[in-house]
C-alpha cells in the first residue's frame, strides 16, 4: 500500500451531520462536516486517552472525541479540553492529531494520505464527463476481499473478458486473439486501446451500428485507479472510473463511476448499474480466489506474455514509486506490533508540527 495519494474514504451522501469512522490503509480515519459543510478527515486516535474521534459528534467546526469531549478543528488541533472548564488557556500545540486534505467531487470524498505539501502531491483522477450534460454518471460501491493491485491488475488484463464475462465467448472463438497494442504512457500511469471483432451480448448490442468495430481499454492512474472505456459505436461509450480503496491488505472498497453518453435518463440507471454490477461480481469470483492472496513483487513474479504489457509497466511504477520512499512497510509493522504503540499515516501537517503524539507508520526504502 501506498502513501501520498488520493484515495476515495466515503461516498458524500454517506457523510452527514455525524462523524464518519472509515477505514483505509490498514488503520482509521474520522471523517466529518463543519458548521459549512466542508468535509474533513483526521486521525482517529484521541491525543488524550486514545478515544475514537469517528464516534464522536460535531460542535460548530469541531469534531468531539465521545471518551472525555475534547474537541478539534479541521487541521487536527485541539481547541477547547471540557475538563478545564470556560476559562482555559488554549490546548499546548501538541494536543493536535493528523488531518489530510480532502477533495470533495464526483459525488465521493477524497482524501489525500501523505505528507506531500500541494505542488508535489500527484492529481486526483479526473472525470471529465461527470458535469458534461451529454453525459450522465452514476456512482456505485463494492467491497471486494481481495488486494487492491489484484483489482488494479485485473482491470488493465485485456485477455480476460473473453473467459470471466458474460458478454464472451469461453475460448469458443477460434480466431480469438488479443492484438499488439501501443502503450500511451502519462505521468500517473499509462493505457491502452484495442478493437474487438464481435460485439458484447445483452441490450447494447440492438442499438449500436453494426457496421462498426467497438473497441475497448483501459489506463491506471497511481496505484490503485483505473478507467475503462467502452466505445460500442461512434455515438455509444460507456466509461468506468474506479477509485481502490485499500481497506486491508486482503480487503478493498471500490467506488466506481459509471459515465455513458446513451439511455441518459436516470430510468436506466437500474439497468446501468445492473449490469455494472454483474461485471465486477464476476470479476470478484475469480480475483478473490487467486492464490496465494497478496501478489508477489516484481515484474517476474509471475509468467507474462506481451498481451500483459500495461500489467508489467503498472508493476514497474509501482517500484518507482516505491524508491520514492512512498510504500508502507506492512511486514515490519506487523513484526513491531506490541497491541500498544499507534502508528498514523504521516500529514502534510507533521513537517510543519513534527512535534506529536504518535510515530509514523514504516515506509519502506
């Protein structure tokens, strides 16, 4: 898992007057609205005697720890300490937990955990089309037990759809092949886009031109989000954008947002998301029952053939960001473990304030 990206920690409708306790990266967070309604995320671990900040209530700005009500702002420091009644001198800069920058957009809260200050820290995925009027998005969540680069990795596998989907063909195509491709390589990531012969089964299929090849790909921005594209036809695409959430190692909330650009009424929204749905459980069936669960490191940990280049160049990313000193050190947390010591996720806050609490979690070098 990975510091010093964006990652979805609650869809916006979830979050409401009350503080919200999410879990990401292996440890959690409280989420919360101020008396505005702008979102915030901190820690949430109380400074004081380690209470749970997400189930706790909000005052004005404040978010208040349910334990002893101290209360804390949308930077994480401590700002009224109940026990030392009206007249108090304001909380030492020490009683302050890690807060982390939040994006709020496409319907979905976003936080950025890491410690990178603004101008460094790599850009949320966009989706242009989610306030374009010819097109209508929809926003759908999935708890899938497995590791989110299993996901990652499975999405940018063009093979596959032709043996896991309903819509191919079981190898029963004997002219079934995966064309050479050419990879476009971006900042964050890279993709790719293929044609396809036949086109896919079920409803679409009856309103597309049949005179043209759909085609279909997908591209990787950061570690753990992809976009996958569907052009049925010149007029008709269907886009997923999916935002992996790493909950636990061998756990992942996935927030897809479906764009298409046909059958814009919200009355097939069902429909939509039905079939959405269908995919990613059919997916799931096979990504949670990869041995062994976590996938191993490197660009020969397992046997790839040149259909599986965007696999290897998302591998070879993640070394680099890696060398970068941005991947958590799970093994060596897990080795330290002594069910007494806290271990956050490092804020942009804490190179300003170094002076906390708790340690930062290990990264690896």
């Amino acid at each position: 898992m990975f510091i010093n990206f964006w990652y979805a920690a609650a869809l916006s409708r979830e979050l409401g007057t009350k503080p919200l306790k999410v879990r990401m990266l292996g440890r959690n967070f409280a989420l919360f609205r101020d008396a505005k309604g702008v979102a915030h995320c901190l820690a949430n671990v109380c400074p004081h005697r380690f209470g749970s900040l997400g189930q706790g209530w909000v005052r004005g700005d404040h978010i208040a720890c349910p334990y002893h009500g101290w209360e804390f702002d949308g930077d994480g420091q401590c700002r009224r300490i109940p026990s030392l009644g009206p007249e108090q001198a304001p909380p030492p800069g020490r009683a302050r937990v890690d807060a982390y920058p939040v994006q709020e957009r496409y319907g979905i809260v976003f936080a950025f955990l890491g410690d990178l200050p603004e101008g460094e820290r790599p850009p949320l995925m966009p989706i242009p089309e989610w306030d374009d009027p010819q097109w209508r998005c929809t926003n759908t969540v999935f708890d899938i037990r497995a590791n989110y680069r299993r996901l990652v990795e499975n999405a940018l596998d063009f093979a596959h759809a032709e043996f896991v989907h309903f819509f191919g063909r079981k190898g029963a195509d004997p002219e079934f092949r995966i064309d050479d491709y050419k990879l476009v390589e971006h900042e964050w990531g890279a993709g790719a886009e293929l044609s396809f012969g036949q086109p896919p089964k079920g409803l679409f299929r009856h309103f597309r031109d049949a005179t043209s090849r759909p085609r279909a790909g997908s591209d990787y921005h950061g570690p753990a989000s992809f976009i996958t594209r569907i052009r049925l036809d010149a007029r008709m695409s269907s886009y997923q954008y999916v935002y992996e959430t790493p909950v636990e190692a061998t756990l992942t909330r996935t927030f897809l947002v479906n764009a298409r650009n046909f059958f814009k009424s919200s009355i097939f929204d069902g429909i939509s998301d039905r079939r959405n749905a269908k995919v990613v459980l059919e997916d799931l069936a096979v990504v949670e029952a990869l041995e062994p669960p976590l996938p191993s490191d490197g660009v020969g940990a397992d046997f790839s053939v040149k259909s599986d280049a965007i696999q290897v160049h998302y591998r070879k990313r993640l070394q680099e960001w890696q060398a970068r000193g941005w991947r958590l050190d799970i093994e060596r947390e897990r080795r330290e473990a002594d069910g007494r010591t806290v271990r956050m996720i490092p804020s942009p806050g804490r190179r300003e304030a170094p002076n906390r609490m708790f340690e930062v979690t290990p990264l690896c070098s």
